[in-house]
C-alpha cells in the first residue's frame, strides 16, 4: 500500500491540495484492508473506510470505490462529476478528467469497461458496457464510447467513431515557404 501511495504521491506532482490524490488515499486504504485475514478484525476498517469514502465523494464529486482495479500512475486530472463502476478495470498511466462516467450500459446488467494502458479519457465522456478499450487510445471530450476500441485509436462524437491515431506535425516558420511580397 505504501509503495503504491509513494507513486500516487509522485503521480500527483507532489501536491496535497490535488483532489485525486485524496481519492487515491482512500482506494488504497480501501484496497489494502482486504489484506486483515480475521473478519472480525477487518470490520473497524471496512467502516473507517466507508466513512471516509462517503465524505470523500462529498468533496470532491468522484465515486471510485476500492473495488475497481486500478494500473500505476492512475491520474484524475479534474475533479468533479466522476463516477466508475466497482466492476471496471484500467491499465497503467490512465488519465480521466471530470463528468466521466465509466460503467454498465444497461442497470441490472453486469460487464464494465476493460481498459488499456495510457488510455486519456476527456472531460464528461461516457465509457459504457463489456467493452474493451485497447492502449494508448484518446476518448474525445463528450465522447459516447460503447463499443470496442482498438489500440492507438481516437473515439470522438455520440456515439463514438473511432479513427486510427495521426501523428501531428506542427510545421515551423523555418520550413513553411514564404511569398515574398513587399
């Protein structure tokens, strides 16, 4: 737990203020009590816990409860408006920001999102059902996304296109030929 808290710590630039990382704390703390052998020993620490996750959704708007498996370097850029079912995993290095919901796509139905690594997720888009999302994919802002997304792809719009990744070549003032008009 504290290894993983040390890396939170680093992820989250060092900045107590920062409402992810309050976040993080209390799924590390909620993950880490499943470790107390004796059920009657865990209890203390299954309210404790409780408590603190309700206060903490009370604060900052996120609902990430300790049952989600989370990768390294899970980022929660923006706070506010966040909601990601217990039944969802996410690779390494994911970045989500606020109004993003990550869940069931039907209520009563289990199967929540499997994502990848490096995965960015834009503020207030919707990732919903069994779905796979493959690694270093950008979910546009907004973005409905229910189906299947494959690696290096960019999900944009309601619902979702998928559009395979481009580099971006931004061209300087050097290489761009100029007219020469006076």
């Amino acid at each position: 737990m504290f290894e993983n808290i040390r890396e939170d710590w680093q992820t989250y630039e060092r900045d107590w203020a920062r409402q992810g990382f309050w976040v993080m704390l209390v799924y590390r703390f909620g993950r880490w009590r499943y470790r107390i052998e004796p059920r009657v020993l865990r209890w203390p620490f299954s309210f404790l816990y409780k408590l603190l996750k309700v206060l903490s959704q009370i604060m900052t708007g996120i609902d990430l409860p300790c049952e989600v498996r989370l990768g390294r370097r899970f980022l929660i850029e923006h706070f506010g408006g966040i909601i990601i079912s217990g039944d969802a995993v996410f690779g390494d290095d994911c970045v989500v920001r606020n109004g993003v919901t990550v869940g069931l796509r039907h209520r009563g139905v289990r199967g929540a999102p499997l994502i990848g690594d490096r995965v960015d997720i834009g503020a207030g888009a919707k990732v919903l059902g069994p779905i796979r999302i493959g690694n270093d994919v950008a979910i546009g802002a907004n973005a409905v996304v229910i189906q299947d997304v494959p690696d290096n792809c960019i999900a944009v719009g309601v619902p979702a296109r998928i559009s395979p990744r481009r580099e971006c070549r931004l061209e300087t003032a050097e290489s761009t030929p100029r007219s020469e008009s006076s």
